[in-house]
C-alpha cells in the first residue's frame, strides 16, 4: 500500500474528527482507481471507526457519506458518474476538467445554470442545475437510458 493511500486510511480510522473530515475530502477528489481500491478493500472498518462529525450548514459528515458512497461506487465496480445525483457538490465544469464528463451544452446564466453533461466513461448523459442559497450546489439529473 502507498504510503499516500495507508496515510489516508489511517485518517480514516483515526476517529479524529478533523483527520476524518481531511481524508474524506482528500478520498472525494481522488481519481486513482488502484488508490479506491486499495481503501474500499477496508470499507467495513472504515464505516465502523466513523462517526457523524456534525457541521454547520452544510454538515461534515455529508463529506464523510459522499467518500464511503465513493468507495463502495469503486469496490461494487460503478462507474463515478452513479455519485452525481447522490450528491451536490459536482461541479460541471470541474469535472469536466478533471476528464471525467463532457459538458456538450449550457444555458446563459441568469441566477442559476443548466448544464447537458455526458460521462466520458460510460456515456452517461446528465441534465445538470447549478442553484444558490448559502452555498452553490449541482443537481444531477440522469437523462434517458444509458447505463451508469
């Protein structure tokens, strides 16, 4: 094991709160697929050394739920698009610079935008609404029949 990937499971079962947030967001950007296996390989440890980490408007443990979500997508053998709609913190664009979609189209902004996004793995197509209230969030909607 890496000792970038060991260091981010130590975090992980360190049951310090702030080691756990860290390695949570570190897990939700990380796009190494031996790294995800790696750590999705210790999923039930992981799940039994976590614990809600609370937060203010948008709750820490949200980030815990989305890299548990994404080790679980990599250990059932899921493609990273399945995260979209589960969660509302994918950028369009900044998963279109990391290579993982396409953003084929978008409507002129106003107070929010629209997105069409497809999958550059699976070729999955999304219907993508950027919205604002006390932060900036992305709702991922699946479009037609291709699988994610």
């Amino acid at each position: 094991m890496s000792e970038t990937v060991n260091d981010l499971l130590m975090d992980l079962l360190s049951r310090d709160t702030h080691r756990v947030w860290s390695a949570a967001c570190a897990v939700n950007v990380l796009r190494d697929p031996p790294a995800l296996t790696t750590l999705a390989e210790h999923l039930p440890e992981i799940e039994r050394a976590t614990e809600d980490l609370g937060g203010g408007l948008f709750p820490n443990n949200e980030r815990l739920r989305q890299a548990i979500y994404t080790l679980r997508a990599q250990r059932d053998g899921l493609c990273r698009c399945w995260l979209y709609p589960e969660f509302l913190t994918y950028a369009p664009l900044k998963e279109q610079e990391a290579g993982d979609v396409t953003v084929l189209s978008s409507d002129p902004p106003d107070w929010h935008m629209d997105y069409h996004c497809r999958c550059a793995h699976c070729g999955t197509e999304y219907k993508v609404e950027q919205r604002e209230g006390h932060l900036t969030w992305w709702k991922w909607l699946k479009l037609g029949d291709g699988a994610s």
